[in-house]
C-alpha cells in the first residue's frame, strides 16, 4: 500500500502577510516541496521532476501559484467575514491511499490553529464540518457551493493522485524500495543496586517497519511493566532508529538476547546476547 500525501502548513500574521510552507511525500519519502521564498517547486530527486512532468501532475504544478494567491485571499476574506483575529495558521492535508489491487481513495482535510476544521468527502463531492463552529459551516458551505472547483478535486484525488503515484514508483523505485540493514548493540544500565536495565538499541534501517523483541532463556518475553520500547524515530540519513528496555533483576540466572526482524534481513534474524 502506498500514501502519497502533500502537507502544507500557512502562517497569517496580519491582513497583509502570508507565508507558506508545504512538502510532499510518498510513504515516508520526501519528493518535492514548496520554496517558501518565491512559491517555486525544489525537488529532492531527479526522478521526481521526470514523473512530475508527466500526465496531470505537470499541469497541477503549473497552476501552483494561482492555487496558492486564490487559498491566501480567500483566507483573508474569510478572517474577515468570520471575525477571525490574527495571526492564524491554516494546514492543508491532501492526496491518496494505493492498494496493491489498486483500488485507491483520497482524501483532503483542512485545519486552523492545529484543530480539524473541514474535510473532503470525494465519494460526495462535499465538504464536512469536522468541528461544531460557525467558522467551518462558513467554510464547508462555501466550498462545497463551488460546484466546479468540488469536481476538480475528485478528479485530481481519486484519478490522478492515483497516476501520479504509479509514476513516482515507475521512475524512482531503487530509491523508493531501497533496504538499508539494521544494526543492533546490547548495552546494560544500573540505576539501583537491585535493577539492571537491558537496553538494545537498533539503527541505520530502512524501511521503517521493524521488529524487536527480548528473549529470555530462547523464549520471547510477553508485554509488561517490565518491558519499554521506544516509537520508530527517523535519522538524519533517511534511516530509522529505536531501543527497547527489559527491566531484570541482576543475577537472577536466566540468559536474555535481543532478536530483531526487518525485510533487510529476509528470512533471518539478528540476535544479540546480553553478556
């Protein structure tokens, strides 16, 4: 399954002022995103400008700016209408989800000040309040009135999202599919004379789906208040690290190893004795 998402995030200080700042990804793969500075398309491949140039992808792109003055002013005449006091930051969360049947749905949710506001619904072509405000009834009815722009989405999130992420996976799949194996070290912590913490710290892997697990005496330790592991966090490198923590007590005369699973790997594991 594949998620082709572009984020936006803009910033309002005053009536006049507006800054804007987007990104798109595929899965957890940055593909091209927006120069705050003169609202020009910088992208992080070469192969992304090359799928980029094909099918609508191209004309979405060529249409970028006047997407991006029309969204300000109609912001601006919205603060107004609705009385809305600055500074206001507006996030934009739109594209599509690509199953290996290829099936595919979209999605479009817009927030203000880190709260949902409206979403897209594309199978109805309209616009729903996600939260019991004036604003987003103000703001779901407008759009969803706009009969031609309503059409236009379905088509650019249902259809050519749905290309435009056959064509990203056309032309960057070494990158896109790239493995990276993960390296693993086991390392102990005293905090108090009756406690020893095990820690197995996991790095440098890619993708970021991943698999760790205590063993004690070859038989995997279930989850408990004893157990600790850390959410994925991203590497500088584009790779992926985490730990996890067994609590034992010191001595206690079993034998523990840290084994580890990732499509790297393919069928093996790694396993790390402790001692």
């Amino acid at each position: 399954t594949q998620v082709f998402q572009l984020l936006q995030t803009s910033l309002f200080t005053n009536i006049s002022s507006a800054e804007v700042f987007g990104v798109a990804f595929l899965g957890d793969v940055p593909i091209y995103a927006l120069d705050p500075a003169n609202w020009s398309i910088q992208f992080h491949w070469p192969w992304a400008r090359q799928a980029t140039a094909e099918g609508d992808a191209e004309k979405v792109m060529s249409h970028s700016k006047i997407f991006l003055r029309n969204m300000v002013r109609y912001v601006h005449e919205t603060a107004q209408q609705a009385q809305l006091d600055y500074p206001l930051v507006i996030q934009i969360r739109a594209g599509c989800v690509l199953h290996p049947n290829r099936t595919s749905w979209g999605f479009m949710d817009v927030g203000e000040g880190g709260r949902d506001l409206i979403a897209f619904k594309v199978e109805k072509q309209r616009w729903e309040p996600q939260q019991p405000s004036r604003l987003a009834e103000l703001v779901s009815k407008s759009f969803t009135s706009k009969k031609s722009i309503t059409a236009l989405l379905e088509h650019l999130l249902s259809i050519s999202c749905q290309s435009h992420i056959l064509t990203l996976c056309r032309y960057g799949r070494a990158d896109l599919e790239r493995q990276e194996l993960p390296v693993a070290t086991v390392f102990a912590r005293t905090p108090r004379p009756d406690q020893l913490l095990l820690v197995c710290h996991v790095t440098g892997f890619y993708p970021r789906p991943i698999s760790v697990a205590w063993l004690r005496d070859g038989q995997e330790v279930p989850p408990g208040p004893a157990l600790n592991t850390s959410t994925t966090l991203p590497n500088a490198d584009l790779t992926y690290q985490l730990h996890s923590i067994l609590a034992v007590a010191p001595n206690d005369g079993h034998s523990y190893a840290c084994r580890v699973r990732h499509r790297s790997l393919g069928n093996r594991s790694l396993l790390i004795p402790w001692g």
